[in-house]
C-alpha cells in the first residue's frame, strides 16, 4: 500500500547520582592549626550508592507486522533496546482490519500509544487533526540526522503543512501473486504484462475447480481494492477539480466485474462465504494452494516464502489502463507522549538503523524507503519471488490514495463508501449502480460540511 532523514537528538541516556551528602576532616593532626578539608570528589562517590534512573518506556502499536513477521519485529525491537538500554518498548501488534479501530479508541481515550504506525492516507488525517507531535524542532537539533538517507518523496510525505510529522519505514505496492504449480497443471500460460481483465479471466475459468475447492482468481472487495480497481477502468473517486465522481460509468462497470468474478463467472469464491471474509483468509488460501491468482501486497514475500509449490508475480492485468497500489508505511509520535525524546530515537532506529533494514529484507517484508542503491541490489537477490523486478515495475502505474479536497475526512470516506460496498456483496439485489449512488451522496455530504 503508499506505497516516505538530519541528525538526532541524542536520547536519554542511564545517568549516575552522586548525592554529596556528607563532610570529611583531615584526621593528620599539625602542630599549628589546619583548615578543614573539603572530601575529594572520587572520596565521595565511593561513600554514595549509584542511582541509576529507570529506563523510559514506549508503547507502540502497529500493523505491518501482523500475521508473518511478529518474530521479525521483536528481534528489531530488542536490538534497539540492547542499543539504548535506557529505553523499554512494549510492543502491540493489531491486524490491518481491528487496527484503526483500536488505535481510535486508544486516542480518545487519551491512552494513546507513544508511537504508532501509519499509512500515508491515515497520516494526512492524523496530522490534521493535531493528534501528532511536530518533530520539526527535535530533528533541527540532531546533528547526526540526515534526511538523504532516506528516499526523497517517501520522506516528504510525512511532511504536513511544511512540519515532519513522522518518518517514513518502508513502502510497498500490490501486485498479482500466481500459482505456477496449478498453472502447469492446467497447462495455461503464465500472466504476462499485457494482460487485461479478459485474459485474466479466461485463465481462471480453465484453473477453477470448485469441486477441488481452487479457485481461479480472487480480490477482495473492500475500499482499498475499489479504488485501485476503478483506476485500471479509467475511474475514480475524484475529478480533477475535486468533486467526487464515485458513481461513474467507469466505476460501475469496475465494481461489476469485482462483483461478477463470483456471482456470474464462479472462478471466485462465493461473495457470501464465511472462510473468505475471515482476516488473511485469501491469504491462507494461496498458501494453501486454493487460489490460482491473487491480488496481494509485496509485504506476503516472507509469508508465502515456504509456500509447498513454485510462485512468482507479475504486473496486475487492468482494464483500459494498469494501476497498482502504492502505500507507505510510516511511523509517528503521539501529541500527547510524555517521552518525546525517546519516540524520536526509537522511530529513527526502526526506520534506518543498518541492523533493521537488513532484517526487513531478509524477512521479506515490504521494501526499506532508504536510498542506497545497495540496499536494493540486496533485496532483489532475495527470492522468491524470481520476478522480484516487478515491485519496481509497478511503480510505473502506481494510484494514490485518494485523499481529494478533504484528508481530515479520510476515515469517513472510506467508510461511507465501504459500507455500501459490503451491501453490493452481501445483498443479492443490491446492484453496483444502487451501491454508488448511495455512495456518491455520502461523498457529496461529507464535502458540503
């Protein structure tokens, strides 16, 4: 998904009281009168117990971890504590689908993380909101810190209003994952880069096999992959001059053939099948050999890596044009920390620190934004996937996320749209039509207020 560093501050670090409490005397006796002695200051550590001060601890929530690289992220986390041992890091791990929800609550509540991990779409909203603390002043005062390390754009990207809110921890897109076992089975050619929806679909009729349970393609359907989907037929959420445009024509045929691929072709799994609508479940299925295509982020490299049959990628086949997701994944303080400091050393190390970065790629997770050339040549000899080049490839038609003319809205939005996309799936005769209309009246509200 979108599919963003100067000097740092240095932390804080385990400090010695030395309580100089008492007073000492020349015990040498003179035959004149002698002035009284100050101790020595090493006389006086001595005397003094060490009070060293207790580590600082931050709580982090994030995603990106969930479901393959839980062991990943706490050897990253332990490596900065064994770093910085004046700072302890209880981590929380939530899934991508309970974790906004969570982290909501956890803000209103005023039990907010001290950093937690945003995607670029959510961190415009955050950042609008005043719910995350400007960093601008505690980067100024880094001098070890250089934003150069970092690719360009994704760094910027954390930027709002011309102040760094957060810094960027790797990007990612999403690509078509395929089954080259069941494609040899069936003797179909593999997904090539001119494919379109027609040959995708073509191939999936020959792959299915319902009674086996395999399945010839599948997407979910859901926001992210609605507004992906539209951009491959032409579509979008906006115009140009900002006025929402959810009820195209374009749109209508896009969210048809989400729809159809289960209801009319049978090469997906019913829209109403319980299994499928579990968190990871389309996931579970590829790995379970289930699933001919799917649509997934590049994040399921190290998920999929021990998969029991040969797979690779290719680019997404789209309609009138291709479109791929872009996200990046950034980390962010809380306005309200107490730890301020620390959070900025910790994001710093989580997103940069030689040791991560090289435990992203070897675990296969997403792909680290910092700008060495090296760091590339390293992830692209990590396989599988052999077609490793297409995560770049990608990037040649990537969509953003449609944030439009109002970003502080964001959670609305999706959910204004997402809702009516769920109807369309589980209501037999609710239509894509009836589902975008009532979605564009939503988005025409929401601008209005």
């Amino acid at each position: 998904m979108v599919t963003k560093k100067t000097g740092w501050v240095v932390a804080l670090s385990v400090v010695v009281s030395l309580a100089a409490t008492g007073c000492g005397t020349d015990t040498k006796k003179e035959t004149t009168s002698t002035p009284k002695q100050e101790p020595t200051a090493a006389a006086t550590a001595a005397a003094t117990p060490e009070t060293k001060k207790e580590p600082v601890t931050l709580k982090f929530m994030q995603y990106t971890a969930s479901g393959s690289q839980e062991q990943t992220l706490g050897d990253m986390v332990k490596a900065f504590e064994s770093a910085n041992p004046d700072v302890k890091v209880k981590v929380d791990i939530v899934d991508y689908n309970n974790y906004y929800t969570k982290l909501n609550t956890q803000l209103a509540s005023g039990d907010a993380p001290d950093v937690f991990e945003v995607g670029y779409e959510n961190f415009v909203s955050y950042a609008a909101k005043n719910t995350l603390k400007d960093l601008t002043p505690i980067i100024a005062k880094d001098t070890t810190f250089k934003p150069e390390i970092y690719k360009g754009l994704a760094y910027d990207s954390f930027k709002y209003s011309g102040k760094q809110y957060g810094v960027v921890e790797s990007f990612s897109d999403v690509v078509l994952f395929y089954n080259k076992d069941l494609f040899d089975k069936k003797q179909v050619e593999y997904p090539k880069a001119d494919w379109t929806w027609k040959q995708e679909l073509e191939a999936a009729q020959k792959l299915t096999d319902a009674k086996s349970g395999v399945w010839g393609t599948y997407s979910p359907i859901q926001f992210y992959e609605f507004y992906k989907t539209i951009a491959q037929n032409g579509g979008g959420i906006w115009s140009a001059d900002g006025k929402p445009t959810v009820n195209s024509k374009e749109n209508i045929e896009a969210l048809n053939w989400m729809l159809d691929k289960a209801k009319k072709y049978k090469v997906s799994p019913a829209l109403n099948d319980d299994t499928f609508n579990q968190p990871d479940a389309d996931l579970n299925a590829f790995k379970a050999g289930k699933l001919a295509m799917l649509r997934g982020g590049i994040w399921n490299f190290g998920r999929f890596a021990d998969a029991p049959f040969k797979w690779d990628i290719a680019l997404e086949p789209g309609n009138t044009k291709k479109a791929h997701h872009f996200f990046a994944d950034g980390l962010v303080v809380s306005e309200k920390t107490k730890n301020a400091e620390a959070a900025w050393k910790f994001i710093k190390f989580m997103s940069s620190d030689p040791s991560v970065v090289s435990k992203r790629i070897e675990k296969g997770w997403s792909v680290p934004a910092v700008s060495d050339e090296k760091v590339m040549e390293a992830y692209f000899k990590q396989t599988p996937p052999a077609s490793k080049k297409i995560v770049l490839e990608a990037l040649n038609s990537l969509v953003l996320t449609p944030v439009g003319p109002i970003p502080d809205k964001w959670n609305d939005l999706t959910k204004a749209i997402g809702d009516e996309l769920d109807k369309a799936k589980l209501k037999s005769d609710y239509t894509a039509e009836k589902a975008l209309n009532e979605a564009q009246a939503k988005i025409e509200k929401l601008v209005t207020k």
